[in-house]
C-alpha cells in the first residue's frame, strides 16, 4: 500500500491555500470532497485514500491474529479494535462505492464525531466569509475536474464524455468577483451511457473446463489474510501440483514472501482486484447488478493497481484472469475487464443448486446453513458428478488462503482428497492447462472407469 502523500503544514500548501490531504493538490470548494476532517481535490483521491485506510487496518489486523509473542490480558482487546478499525474501514469504503448518482456533484461527507461537525461549520463559514458563490450560482458553474495525480492519469485511456478543458473554469474562478446576472440553473445534465460490454465470447464466465479430459483445476483465492498459505503451498509441493491462485493487490503488498514462494513453486497468479470490493448489489438484492460508483475506470484501475504491485515484486507480469470478488460480477464488468486482457474465472456448478464446487472453506460459523465440516468438504469434491459421465472432468475448485476456524480446518482434507483423484486418473492442473484442453480437446482417456463404475472406488 502506497502511503498517502500529506500535505505541506497543517493541510495546506506553501501559499497557505488548502491542499488535498492525499496528493497536495490545490482545493478547489466547489469539487472539494470530505472525508471526516480531511478534504480531498477530488473523487478519486477520496477513494483511493479510502482504500489505502481498508488496507491498512487489514495489514493491522492480520498481524495481531498472527502475533505469537504477546499473549497478555491487553491482547484480546487490541484484537477486538483492530478488527472494529478494519470492518468499520471496509464499511466506508463500500458506502462511498453505493453513492447515489448526484455524487458527482455533491461533496461527500462522514462526521462522526462532533469535531467532524466543527470542522464542517466552519468550513461553511469560511466559505461565506471568502465570497465563495451561493448555492443557486454553484449550481451554475461547471465543476472544475482536478488533475488526477500520475499513476491515476494512466486508467483514463480514454476521455471521459462528461469531463471539460478545465482552463475557461480555473480562470472564472480566480478572477476578482463581478456582479452577475441572474441565471436560472439549468436541469441536470443526463449522466452518459456505459460503454457496451465486449462480445459474449471476449466476456464470458469460465466455469469449467473440458468435461471430456479428467482434469481439475484446485484455485485459491487470497483477500487480506494468509494464515495457511504456507501449509498449502506444502502440501501442493510434496505432490508436485502446480495449481492458480487469485490475489488482491492487499495481499500482494501485504504478503510479498508468500507471493515470491507461489511463483518460485511454479503457481499461476491471476487478479483478485486491488481491495477485494463488492461490484453489484447482489449482497442487498440477490441481482447482479452493477453499483451506481463502479464504473470502467473503477474496475480497470482495481485490475491495473494488483497487475503493478504484482509486476513491482515479481518482475512478471499475471495470469490473463480474474475473479470478481465475492462473486459478483455481470456482463458488463467483464467486459470492462476484458478490456484490458483478463477473462473470468468462476467455479463450476453442477446439475442443482446444491452441487458447486465452492467449498465455503471461510464459514467459521458452524451454526451457519452454509457451514461445511471438513470431511462434508472433501465428500462434496469426490462426489460431484456421481452418476453422470463426465464426473468431475473440468471441475474448478475453490478454496482460499487463510480460514477463521481453529479446529475443523478444510485444507487438512488436501492430501487425502487429491491422492484419492490421482487414483482416479485425474490430473491437477492450472487454469491455463485446463482453457488449453477446452480449446484444443483431447481424447478422453477410455481405460478410466466414469460415471457409475466410479461408486466402488
């Protein structure tokens, strides 16, 4: 995680004018955008330091879940803030993500505390006592865009519909005051449409492989946490598999030994986006819809930050793919994603709606419906496609990094599940080998028993 770059003496610059808190740059009050006490240029360094405060109270507390040393009475409480921190942080950046459409428009403001109320009053009042414009002549004129800084002028690759030559804007508002006349506010302008996804066949969602070649793929997907990575990592190894696992640029950042281990082992590494967000409303409405804040920027600047910070530690560039976290994602964000060059990888369903492949390995809660002991885990791998020809052939496992359980955990079952698949003539393959034979099938191999003769085994 990049730090935030803080500006000169007490949140201003050296003229003394106000400066954003993230990147320096002036503050303009019509655009300025609030985030508790502190003011930002624009949306996108509230976001992005948004983001870098869920990372870092993520990074906080995962090193006190892994602490071994500090065993005190003080430790239980520190675990509990630091968990409060993480949550509440991974809150307010999901909330500014499912802002309503006049966000482009309308500061966005967080005061929780009455010191953050202050704040705003007298911000209000500095801004009468400056001769900054009313209320019905803000809404006049045009919102001056800030000049993102380097690393976020690269996501725009293309212009922006709605953005304006900011020079005519800057110019009126440095310009002494003159006495205007009155002008009726115009209507809201109509926000421009979404670009249209990419063909179905450049967007699609992977979630099998050849059901004709007795292969599985077993991935791992890798959030803010890796307190069994290494056991994994063993466990593959001692078998030679070579399996994908998809990382967020939190973990990348948050994790750099686990990373250089994955790809020294031979492990493909795809994009798990850069701060693991929700992407549709699915968690509220059980649609796949896209949020009204992400956008193509949003996604390709997620995908770009992971493929950067994977780049910077690896010198390597990622795996082609991504998974959408929580799994939400639609047409539409995969075409943004397959804009720049990553396909979707889900996991495979089977006939009904209880039969996946996902193996819910992170329910802690054993009270939960969707609680799955460890042998409930390996039974359902073994099981799938019981009864049908293809079996499991193709299947996409998924599994992760990191469990929240102290007793009863899944990847204890790893050993024993794939050496019973090698005796089943399975081969454990990466993603890439296992798109290889969907797009180049090969012969099914004739002398493995499928199907019902698999029962007795």
């Amino acid at each position: 995680m990049s730090p935030a770059v803080r500006p000169k003496g007490n949140g201003a610059n050296g003229e003394g004018q106000r400066a954003c808190w993230r990147c320096g740059s002036p503050i303009h009050w019509p655009i300025v955008r609030l985030v508790g006490h502190r003011a930002f240029c624009g949306e996108f360094c509230a976001i992005t330091w948004l983001a870098d405060e869920a990372a870092r109270t993520a990074w906080t507390r995962t090193t006190l879940e892994m602490a071994g040393g500090d065993r005190g009475p003080s430790r239980p409480l520190k675990l509990h803030v630091a968990r409060l921190a993480a949550r509440l942080a991974q809150a307010r950046l999901d909330r500014r993500l499912h802002a309503g459409p006049r966000s482009n428009t309308l500061p966005w403001l967080w005061l929780p505390t009455r010191q953050g109320a202050t704040v705003l009053l007298i911000a209000l009042l500095a801004l009468g006592v400056a001769g900054g414009p009313s209320t019905e002549t803000r809404a006049m004129v045009p919102a001056v865009q800030p000049v993102p800084p380097p690393a976020a002028r690269s996501l725009a690759d293309a212009p922006r519909p709605e953005a304006a030559s900011p020079a005519p804007e800057a110019k009126a508002l440095e310009a002494p005051a003159t006495p205007r006349m009155p002008v009726a506010p115009s209507r809201p302008a109509v926000p421009p449409p979404r670009p249209r996804p990419l063909p179905r066949q450049t967007a699609a969602d992977i979630t099998r492989g050849n059901t004709a070649v007795r292969q599985v793929a077993f991935t791992f997907d890798g959030g803010d946490q890796a307190n069994v990575a290494y056991e994994i990592l063993d466990i593959l190894q001692a078998r030679g598999i070579r399996s994908t696992v998809f990382l967020t640029g939190q973990f990348i950042r948050m994790y750099p030994e686990v990373v250089r281990r994955l790809v020294a082992d031979g492990h493909e590494v795809g994009n798990h986006m850069d701060t693991h967000p929700h992407l549709t409303t699915y968690a509220e409405s059980r649609r796949q819809q896209t949020l009204p804040r992400v956008n193509r920027e949003f996604v390709l600047g997620q995908l770009q930050r992971t493929s950067e910070a994977f780049r910077a530690l690896t010198g390597q560039a990622m795996a082609p793919y991504w998974r959408a976290p929580y799994g939400e994602h639609n047409a539409e964000i995969r075409g943004w994603a397959a804009e720049a060059g990553f396909r979707h990888i889900f996991w495979t369903r089977g006939a009904g709606a209880a039969e996946d492949l996902d193996t819910r390995d992170w329910v802690a809660d054993r009270s939960s419906r969707i609680y799955r002991s460890r042998e409930e885990i390996a039974a359902r791998i073994l099981e799938f496609g019981r009864g049908r020809a293809e079996g499991l052939n193709g299947g996409i496992v998924l599994m992760h990094l990191n469990t929240n359980r102290k007793t009863d955990r899944p990847h204890e079952s790893l050993p024993e599940i794939l050496k019973t698949l090698a005796g089943r003539g399975y081969r454990i393959v990466t993603i890439s080998d296992l798109l290889a034979a969907t797009e180049a099938p090969e012969e099914p191999l004739q002398a493995q028993p499928t199907g019902e003769a698999r029962r007795d085994q």
